[in-house]
C-alpha cells in the first residue's frame, strides 16, 4: 500500500470515527470553503490583505484542512489518489514536451 493510500485510509477512519458527513457533495462544499480560507490567510500572511479576526489559523495551517478533505473527498468515491497524481504528472510532462 502506498503511502497515499496510507493516509486516504487514516483520514478515512478518522472522518468516520469524529462522525463528519461522508456524502462527497458535502464533503466538496466543505473542501471549497478551506480553499478560500486558505486564499485569505494566505493574502493575510504576505501582505496584501489587513489582518482582521476572522482569520485564525495560518495558510499553513489551512492547507492541512484542505488535503484532510480532498482525501476524504476521494476516499468517498473510491477514487485512488496515487493513481490520479500519476496520470496527471504524465499529462502535465506530454504537455510541457509538446510546447518546447
């Protein structure tokens, strides 16, 4: 088992045991919401936004809840996310070959 997989089991087991929602249109929403979260944290920590109460947690920080979600998006579809990454790091290669 790879080390992806590894963590899409723990985060898996994790989400089931604290109770979270399992359906992946939930999960989706839930996912967008840190990603703006982080955008804002981020914008906060480099200066380009006034620093205000609403944010909390570092970019960081932020981004450990959005991998913690697209796991557990994934893990709802039965989606292998090892799988996924290699097709895209072939795609993404083809590309840059093909523009040079």
């Amino acid at each position: 088992m790879s080390d992806i997989a590894k963590l899409q089991k723990l985060v898996d087991e994790e989400a089931v045991s604290m109770g979270h929602n399992r359906d992946p249109k939930i999960i989706l929403l839930f996912l967008l919401e840190e990603l703006g979260e982080t955008a804002r944290a981020f914008l906060k920590e480099s200066g380009h936004k006034e620093s205000n109460d609403r944010i909390v947690e570092s970019y960081k920080q932020e981004l450990g809840d959005v991998f913690f979600l697209l796991l557990s998006l994934a893990s709802s579809r039965g989606i292998n996310l090892e799988e996924q990454l290699d097709y895209t790091i072939k795609k993404l290669k083809t590309r840059t070959l093909e523009d040079s």
